[in-house]
C-alpha cells in the first residue's frame, strides 16, 4: 500500500479538515498553523462549517443562533448538507484545484459526530447524506482535537462571545459527539485521522498538529 495519504483526481493539494467539540481548540490551532504557513510562503485557503459561504453562512445562522426555534435532527442535517454542498463546489474544490492547502474548521464528520453521534440519527443515513452532499470528497487529513466534553464546555464558557445553540445542549449531548468522533477516528483509522490529546498546553498541541500535517506539505512547491 502507498504511503501518500488518499487524493482524488486533480486536487493536487491537501485538504486538511479539524474537527472536535465545543472548545477543543480548532479554532485556535488552525489561527497557528496558518502561521506556520504563512512564515513558509505557502498558499492556504481557510474555511469552516456550517458555512463558508453566503448561502451558508445564513444556513448557519438559523442553525446556531440560540434563540432559535428547536431544529430537530433531520431538520439539521439538511440544513447543513445544503450548507456542505455550495461549500464544497464553491470554496473547497476551486481552492484545492488552484493550489492551495485547504483548511476546514469542521467538515462531514461533524454531522456524523453530532447529529448522528449527538441527536441520535443514523451513523449510514448521515455518511450517505454526506457522500451526496460533497461528491465524495473527504479530506486527506483529518485532525481530531479530543478532549473530555467537560473540559471543552468550560473553556467555551470563558471565551468572550454568548454561547450558540450547540454550546447550550446538555453535557451528555457534548459526551456523545466526542464518543462519536473516537468512534470515527477509530474505523477511519490513522492514515485518514490523527487523534490529537488538546488537554495538554496550546504550543505542545501544535507541535503536534505540525508534525501530523508536515508529510502532506513535504516535497510540493510554495
Ligand atoms: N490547549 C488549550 N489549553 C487551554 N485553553 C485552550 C487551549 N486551546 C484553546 N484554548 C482556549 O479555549 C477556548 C476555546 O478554544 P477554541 O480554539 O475557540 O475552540 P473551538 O474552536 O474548537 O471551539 C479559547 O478561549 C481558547 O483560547
Ligand atoms: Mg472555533
């Protein structure tokens, strides 16, 4: 077996995709690893989920704002796999084919992590969606940023912005995603995801994040 990460047809650079829960750091990390590229001349595109367009962003609005009326999970989903669709045709592939690394904070597993994991719909019934929704395109690289759902929920706590709809669900919705995603990392299995302990120190986390994305960045030009 090739020791290159899995790439499809004519996106010759990497998509890298974080994902976590609430409060892991993703957001954090991604802020420092485009330092990173930066500082090496490297051209990145950054996006997130839900949204990372206009149509997405007001997707992501109606999804997150916490006064919000109550969404049911398939609501959600559907929500978010429009969402995913436009993201994937009108940032993500353009991106990847024009040369740049490509960085989601969040991407398809995260609805498998949350509204299968979380709300308790299909982990198939999503993975299907999923498939719909971004042609099949996953990321080369996926960084899991895992972190006990209490930890998580106390550094969002202390982060200066009113709390979204997902940051407001119970503690035991929070412990589901992160098993959700454990699970995912595990069936996935370590070419695909690296799960990364974010309990630990801001830099010694980044350290980390470095060295799992460096073999994607090796031996293509700026
Ligand atoms: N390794 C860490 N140790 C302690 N605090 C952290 C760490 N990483 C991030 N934080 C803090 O926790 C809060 C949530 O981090 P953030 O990057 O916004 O998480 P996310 O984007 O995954 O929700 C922020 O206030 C951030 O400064
Ligand atoms: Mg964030």
């Amino acid at each position: 077996m090739s020791s290159s990460p899995p790439r499809r047809e004519g996106h010759r650079s990497p998509f890298i995709a974080l994902e976590g829960i609430e409060g892991c750091g993703k957001s954090t990390q991604i802020a420092r690893l485009a330092e990173h590229l930066d500082r090496n001349g490297r051209a990145y595109r950054i996006t997130r989920e839900p949204g990372g367009t206009p149509f997405g962003d007001a997707l992501r609005d109606l999804l997150l704002r916490p006064e919000g009326e109550p969404l049911d999970g398939l609501t959600e989903l559907f929500l978010l796999e429009a969402a995913r669709r436009r993201h994937v045709r009108e940032v993500i592939v353009p991106a990847l084919i024009a040369g740049s690394i490509v960085i989601a904070d969040r991407y398809a597993d995260s609805s498998v992590a949350y509204q299968a994991g979380g709300r308790g719909l299909s982990t198939e019934l999503v993975e299907q969606l999923n498939d719909l929704a971004t042609d099949g395109l996953m990321p080369d690289l996926t960084l899991l940023l895992d972190l006990p759902a209490d930890v998580g929920l106390a550094r969002v706590a202390g982060r200066d912005r009113a709390r979204d709809r997902m940051e407001r669900e119970r503690i035991d919705f929070h412990r589901r995603v992160r098993a959700a995603y454990l699970e995912l990392a595990r069936r996935r299995g370590e070419e695909r995801y690296r799960v990364i302990d974010a309990r630990r120190d801001i830099e010694v986390v980044t350290d980390e994040v470095l060295a799992a994305v460096a073999p994607l960045l090796k031996g293509r030009d700026a």
